[in-house]
C-alpha cells in the first residue's frame, strides 16, 4: 500500500485566497492521521475525498490558532456524520480544554470516544506505536511550545519468495523464523544460510513534520535518513532577522536541514501571506538542496 | 451608491467541497456589515476582496457552529492586520463567553475594541441606527433561540433639481424645508406646492436575512415589500417532515414567505449537504415566486 502525503493548507498565520491555514492528512500504511487542523480543515478534506472517518488520531503541533481552529468544525462533523470509531488526539497541554469548553455549545453528546494525550516530552519521544508504525514527538523551539512528529514503518521482515517456500517444502511455523532473519536447518542437517532463502525488506519509509521552529539543526539527527521532510519555511533569507523575531524558519535554512537529516525529498511550506509566489522560495532552497518542493493546498506526495 | 450581498457560504450543517458554511457581506450605502461567520469566513472575505477593516458589525443570528465556528479567525486575522476601528457585535446570549474565552488562546490583547450587543427580544426590535439605516432584529422558530436580521434605508429625502434651484433662487435653509416636504413660500405670497418643486425620491432599499428556522408566515408582515429577501431553504418539499422536526425551511416554504412579505427577490441557501445540485430546490421555489434564485458561494446580488 502507497504511503501519501495530502497538504491541506499551506499558509502561516493568515490564510490567502489560494492557502488555507497548516493541516495535512498523512497515509501511511492504511493508517489515516491528520496532522494539525487549521479553520477549514472539514472542507479541504472533502476536497480530496479523504474518508473522514477512517482519520485514527490527530495531531497538533501547537497552540496558534492557525494550527487549530478547525478542531471544532472536524470533531462537529465526525458527530454528525454519526462516527463511532475512536478519536486520538495528541496535543500540546491545554488543548483538551479548549476543545471540551467548545464541545459544550457544539454538541450535546459525541457520538465516539475522544483520548487526549499530552505532549510533554524534550527531545525526541515515541507517542505512538502499533505493529508497522511508531509515531514520535520532537521537541521544537517556538514561542510557545511546539513539537514536530516523526512518522516512521517499523523495519520489515524479509521476504520469501514461493520458489523457496516450495523448493523446502517450508511450514508456515519455519516461514514465520526465516523471515526474522534465522537460517534453515534441513533434516538431513544441512543448514541454509537466510542471506540464499530471502529477499531484503525494503527499507522503511519515513515522514517527518517539522512545524513552526527557529531553525534547529540538531534535530536533523532524530530523522536521519529520512524519506520525506516537510519544514516550515515562512520567509525567505533575506528576511532571517524577521525569521528570527518571530521564532520561524527561513527557505535556506529549511534546505540546511534537509541536508543535516539526509532527506530524500524536502517540501516547504507555512508561507508568510506576504508571498504571492512561492517560485523564489523553492529556488533559494534547491540551490542547497535539489529535491525541494514548494507546496500548494491539495498536493498530494506519494513516498 | 450601490448596495450588494455577497454569499460568502451558502451550506447547512455540513460544508461540501463547493459550500463553506454560513456567512454573507451586506454592503449598504457605504457601510459593510458580516451576516453570520462560519468557518472559513476569513478565506471567503479574501477571495472577494472585501476590504476586511471596513467591516464595522457582525450580526451572528445562533450558536449552531456552522454560523459561528468562523469567527476566532476573523478576530485574530483583524487583530494581525493591526485594526483600530472598532466592532461591534450583536449575537445571542453566550457569545461573548464564546469569544472571549477563545481570545484567551489566540492573542494577548485585541488592537481594537469588541463591544457586544445580546439579542434577547422577541418579535422585531431595532438594534442599530445611523444616519441612513435601520437594522432590526426578528426572533425565529429554531431549535435554540435565533433571530433574523432586517437591514433597511431611512426614507429617502424629496430631490430638488438644480433648475429650480436656480429658478427661485433657493437658499441653503429654503431647501432644507423643501427636502423635507414644505411648500414654498414667495416674496408676493405666492405658494409653489412642494409637488411641483421636487422629485420624488426613490424608495428605500431593504435586506432580510431570515436564518434557520420552521416555516414562520406570520413574520413575513415584518419585512413587508422587501427588496430582496434570503430565506433558509435546508431542505426540499418532499422533506417536510425531516424539515419539522429539524425545525428548517423547504424551498416551497420559502417561496411562499416571499408571496406574504411581497419581497423583490428572493434567494434561497443554506442546503442540505444531501444535494449535489440545487435546480430542483430551486425549480420548486419559483413555482410559487419566479423572482427566486438559489445562491452559490461568492455570488454577489446588487440592489
């Protein structure tokens, strides 16, 4: 199964004509995350025919209203489109608040069950785990506390081909042991090495969601190697000394840690309103790091 | 001056990838009005370059969040465009709990001053006055307490043309009278009859913005002669049922509305997510009132 990214919205703190405020919906394996939620959220998902109800967790990067405002359109909707399947939202402390004191006019009583799971942690610190994939927060350096999420398949069991299976006649208990990496021991005791019966996983694939930071280089290292990197690039670099003021990142910068981190492919996005083209940010980027994309609402990135 | 509504959002309940939730903008002689503010409002403003600041009211007819939900946006983007002017907002009971409670999270201090009338009166009430309109508020049928809005031109002064002017010599202080009605008086005693000295002025122009509610005849005297009328129209005819007990409008009843209070025009909106297409609703309406169109987003109606 394909893994994609769908941006969502695009714009930093004041939404445009063509970019609605920070929200993604992340595929990953079947799996359905929404990643922060600005106001319209509801409405973008409709545009890209995501299934609303199969989103299993939402994550919200931090307390700007750009970031979050469309929580309570969302959470609205699932309850009138009649949701049951559980709602996991993993924000930043005070967030349960917000939501709960609005829920109280929205709604009488949600027809599913919402877990609020607060982000505390310094650093990098797994908040989710199922059986393909670990969900981690990274601490980030805002104005008020931010964390970055870290979205990463678990290593895969290596393959067999049917070749193999019916070459050996394999049971499905030898199966299960060749694809941890363990060898063969025939009965007449001659012995298969794994590296002769399997085929080498795919490596795992990985997205990383840098949100609104000063630049932070030495958190490249938590996501080293990884596949896909979006990086908040508000400004261009010519307007660092604003960047900084604001606690924001820069084009360049975006591309530097895209380099730190060995990424695969960079996508730049949260874009100051003051831009009416995004042409000169993705240049500046590119110069240091060629795979850069700069994204419009509704993109979608397959990784 | 040319007055104009323009349909920011036009769906019920649910927003569809074409309809954002409720809000309009009524421009009148120079002053901009926000008739409710659903999420994504501040997107919908920018996409008709309305000029933000110069929005002096908002009139937020009930706490259903898809006429609301916008508002935290519209605030903050205010706030961090740096508005002066103040505003004022006239809304139900628990609004301003609502709003303030929001701000807390949004922004330290608002750059501009928020007063809040409360809606609480049953039947017409005039809740703003200047110089040249009137807007009054109608209480509705609804499931929680709701009201219309019913924005109206003063009577328009009698026009004097410059030939009589020149004609009788006129002063300032002659005119003023004569604007107002009075017959003029001569140096010989002769009395020119205001008739034959003035041209009748134009009627006044008015809006009526009938939100949710059950099908309410009776309030149709309020608004009478209307220039142009929009009437909630959730759901069809053959919904009637659906329509009670949701306490909505149908097409057909809308239409009918626009027969008792003798309106120009009339535009039906506020659509169930369920239709995909509105010809239907709409055919249904002119059935009884031809004068009828059913509205889209960003549609602007000049009257």
């Amino acid at each position: 199964m394909e893994n994609a990214l769908t941006i969502l919205g695009s714009s930093s703190a004041l939404p445009t004509s063509q970019r609605f405020s920070t929200a993604q919906v992340l595929q990953m394996l079947g799996r359905f995350f929404l990643i922060d939620c600005g106001e319209g959220t509801q409405i973008q998902l409709r545009r890209c025919s995501i299934p609303f109800t199969r989103i299993q967790a939402i994550f919200i990067s931090h307390l700007h209203g750009d970031h979050y405002l469309g929580i309570f359109g969302v959470l609205s909707s699932f309850n009138l489109l009649g949701r049951r399947t559980p709602l996991t939202i993993y924000a930043p402390k005070g967030f349960e608040n917000i939501v709960n004191f609005q829920l109280k006019y929205l709604v009488t009583e949600l027809s599913f069950k919402v877990t609020f799971i607060e982000l505390t942690q310094n650093g990098m610190s797994c908040i989710y785990s199922d059986k393909k994939i670990d969900v981690y927060s990274i601490s980030l350096d805002h104005r008020l506390p931010t964390w970055g999420f870290y979205f990463k398949e678990k290593a895969k069991d290596y393959k067999i081909s049917k070749k193999i299976i019916e070459k050996y006649s394999l049971s499905i208990a030898q199966i299960v042991l060749i694809k941890k990496g363990e060898d063969l021991v025939l009965a007449n005791g001659e012995v298969i090495p794994n590296s002769l019966l399997t085929i080498f996983p795919e490596s795992p694939k990985s997205y990383a969601y840098i949100s609104d930071t000063l630049f932070k280089p030495q958190i490249a290292e938590y996501i080293k190697d990884v596949t896909l990197l979006y990086h908040e690039s508000t400004f261009s670099h010519e307007m660092l000394k604003r960047a900084k003021e604001t606690f924001h990142s820069t084009a360049k910068q975006a591309a530097e840690f895209a380099n730190f981190a060995n990424a695969e492919k960079l996508l730049l996005g949260h874009f100051s309103a003051r831009y009416k083209t995004t042409v000169d940010l993705e240049k500046e980027a590119k110069e240091i790091f060629s795979n850069t994309v700069a994204v419009n609402d509704l993109d979608i990135y397959s990784f």
